[in-house]
C-alpha cells in the first residue's frame, strides 16, 4: 500500500507564522507593544488583570492599555474588565473557529478592526486557558508572559516544559493559598530554572495584592522597550 505523510501540523504552524508576522508589522505601524498572557484555566490571569490595570487603567498610569479577551465561549472575563473603563474586544474560538483551545495569529488578525492600535501604547491579549497549544502559535507579540499558580503543583515547569520556555515572564500566582495546597516554591523555581534558564519570575497574590506592585511595572516598561528597540 502507498502511503504519503501529510505535514499538517508543520503547515499550520507556517501558516501561522506568516500572518503573525503581517499582525507584527501592523502593531509596529501604530507603535503599540503587544503582550500575550497564557496560563492553565483558573490560574487567575483576569484576576490579576483587573489588579494591574485598576479603574480607568489607573494602575498603569501613562500607558494607553487595551485588552484582546480569548474565550471558547462567553464574555465572563471580558465583562469583568470593561468594568474597570479600558477597552476590551471579545474573541471567542468557539464563534466560526470550531471552539479552539487557543489563540491563533489569523483569530487575531480578525479582531483587529476592532481595535484603535493608533490610541494604545500597549495591547495585553488574554489567551484562552491552556498549557499545551498557546506555546505553539505566536500571535505578532513582543513578549509572552506565563501564569502558573501554586494549587496547579509544583511540577508544571517539568510537564510543559514548552510553555514555561516559551515566555520573558514568568508569574507564580495565588500565594495567599500556599498553607492550604501542597507546593514546594522553591521546588517549583528549581524546575523553571531547569527548563528555562535565567528566565525572569515574579511571585504573586492576585487576591491580596502581593507582588501586583512588580507586575505592573514590567508591564509598563515593555512600550518603552519595544520603541527602544525599533
């Protein structure tokens, strides 16, 4: 029997990678630095959003901030956001994309008529909770930060090496629960270390506000980054 191998996978990810590109030259025209924020479902990413960016965006004062929510379905977190007035677009994978388990660089490239890029200094994508596909496809960001929490285990790094490689940033989140859960911090930072070395991370309580303090100023100083090195 003939057989042939199709590279679908391969061909996917290079599809992906040219539109990327077209999203990249897009944000670089309107001179706004792009964020891709990744986690596993209830790491806390919106909560932590909603810290950061306060009323009015107030938290990051100075930096124009607009926010790109990733969902299968609803507007649960994306309605959460809107109430702090900055601007939100809901991108749902499971409206025409046959329910995604991730963003991809074309689902965004369809959001972006939605977006004024010409009003922001800085765009935070909220992808869809997942440790495994979002490492794969890059969507024309500038940085890409990871959430992990501590009720997720200590072995994460070691599981999904991918996703804790793939990233600038790496946030520990949910500190406030650590009595409760069975988590060795310094185990977990040994695994990271392991899989990606020297790579940045903050330790945080969403909920509390510890160390919220350290993520907003990494988040504020990436615009300048990025013009710096255009």
């Amino acid at each position: 029997m003939h057989r042939t191998r199709v590279r679908v996978v391969e061909d996917a990810l290079d599809a992906n990678s040219t539109i990327a590109r077209a999203n990249r030259e897009e944000f670089d025209r309107a001179g706004v630095a792009v964020v891709n924020v990744m986690s596993a479902p209830g790491a806390g990413k919106t909560t932590l959003l909603e810290r950061v960016l306060g009323r009015g965006g107030e938290g990051l004062p100075g930096v124009r901030t607009g926010v790109l929510e990733g969902d299968v379905q609803g507007s649960l977190d994306a309605d959460r956001l809107a109430h702090l007035h900055v601007p939100v677009v809901q991108l749902n994978t499971g409206n025409g994309f046959g329910g995604e388990c991730h963003l991809d660089a074309n689902m965004v490239r369809s959001a972006l008529p939605a977006l004024a890029l010409d009003e922001l200094d800085l765009l935070i994508v909220e992808n869809v909770g997942n440790l495994v596909c979002p490492a794969e496809f890059r969507i024309g960001e500038d940085a890409r930060i990871m959430i992990s929490s501590v009720a997720e285990g200590d072995d994460k790094p070691l599981k999904y090496p991918l996703m804790f490689r793939a990233c600038e940033l790496v946030v520990l989140n949910k500190l406030d629960l650590l009595e409760h859960v069975d988590f060795d911090v310094d185990r977990f930072l040994g695994h990271l270390e392991a899989v990606h070395p020297g790579v940045e991370h903050l330790l945080v309580s969403a909920r509390t506000g510890e160390g919220v303090e350290e993520v907003r100023e990494w988040l504020a100083a990436l615009p300048p980054r990025v013009r710096a090195a255009a």
